[in-house]
C-alpha cells in the first residue's frame, strides 16, 4: 500500500492545467500539495457523490481536463455512476480511485470483500477507455505521466495505507482552507465565467 502523499506528489507535476477535487480522508492532503488552488474544487462531506459531481463537471466543461480522488468507499455508495461515465465518455475526465480498504472517516470499518475488489476491472467492464490499479509507487510514478496523456475516461485505482480516524469529528483537525462555495466562485473566476 502506498502513503497517500506520494500519490499526489507523483501526480503533481503531471497535473497540468487540471481541475482537482478530492474525496475521502487521504483527500484531505491535497491542498497542501497543489500549487493551483484556484483550479481545486472542495466536494468536502459529499460522500456517494463526489463522483457524479465529478462526472458533471466533465461534462459541463468539456475543454477542461477534469481529475478526481475519489475514495472507494464513496464510489461504492453509487456505484452505477461507473455505467453513466462510460456511457457519455466524457475524454477529459480521469478518475482516481483511492482504496484504503476501510471507512477511514468514520472509525475504520472494513469495506466488504475490500481485498478482491478491482475497481479497474469494473470501470473497464463498464466501457471505461482504459483502467489501472497500482500497489506500488515506483510503478505508479513511472507511469502516471503516460496515463494522463490518454483520452478518458480512465479509472486508475491505487492501494493507499488507511489513515482511521477515531476522535468524535469535533474534535478532529480541520484542514479546510476554503468552503465550497469559495472553490466555486475561486473557479468561475480562473475560468472567466459569469456566476449566475
């Protein structure tokens, strides 16, 4: 399993111009990594829908790469998104699939069957464009520049070491620099469109 740090720094300098938004608890460290907080959207405490918002997204913004960490724990929560991205194949959209094998969030309760799930698998068997899954990162670093110079969809799963979280959420450490409406607003404005 990989730290899920070293996952955002290898993707890092091959982000380009991409729209970032995360999800889960290992999605808490990219904004101390993006150098492009304008182009980073908070979907905090949307857990079963960071995906579809990702995918909406995609859509509404064709000519934009659109790139999402999404946590496996949420994308089990909607699963069917799978069959709705690969049937519009939105080119721009490329799918992260952080898998700690666990509820981090919220105490650490295993994902059922988490050790033979491939979510590559299911997103290829969906009609994603291609998939990947990734346990090490010298392979994951090696390859990430290639892989977001493809046409998406792509899925591409990685096994992250879980980071369980026990403290009642009061008393956890908050890490959100900015509200979603804020991302919102901070990316119409680095886009040039109009809030309405």
């Amino acid at each position: 399993m990989i730290n899920p740090v070293d996952v955002f720094n290898a993707f890092k300098s091959h982000r380009g111009d991409a729209i970032v938004t995360t999800a889960g608890t290992a999605g808490r460290y990219w904004t101390d990594i993006s150098t492009e907080p304008a182009r980073d959207i908070s979907l905090g405490g949307a857990m079963g829908h960071t995906t579809s918002a990702a995918f909406g997204l995609a859509l509404g913004l064709p000519d934009e790469k659109i790139v999402l960490f999404d946590a496996e724990g949420s994308l089990l929560m909607n699963l069917g998104v799978l069959a709705s991205i690969a049937g519009k194949k939105p080119a721009n959209f490329v799918h992260f699939v952080l898998d700690n094998e666990c509820y981090a969030t919220t105490g650490g309760q295993p994902v059922p069957n988490s050790a033979e799930i491939d979510y590559a698998a299911m997103a290829k068997g969906a009609g994603y464009v291609s998939a990947y899954n990734f346990d090490d990162l010298e392979e994951f670093t090696t390859r990430i520049e290639d892989i977001m110079q493809e046409q998406g969809p792509i899925l591409i799963s990685i096994k992250i070491q879980p980071e369980v979280q026990n403290l009642p959420i009061g008393l956890r450490e908050r890490r959100v620099t900015r509200s979603r409406a804020e991302t919102i607003k901070d990316l119409q404005a680095e886009l040039g469109i109009a809030a309405s």
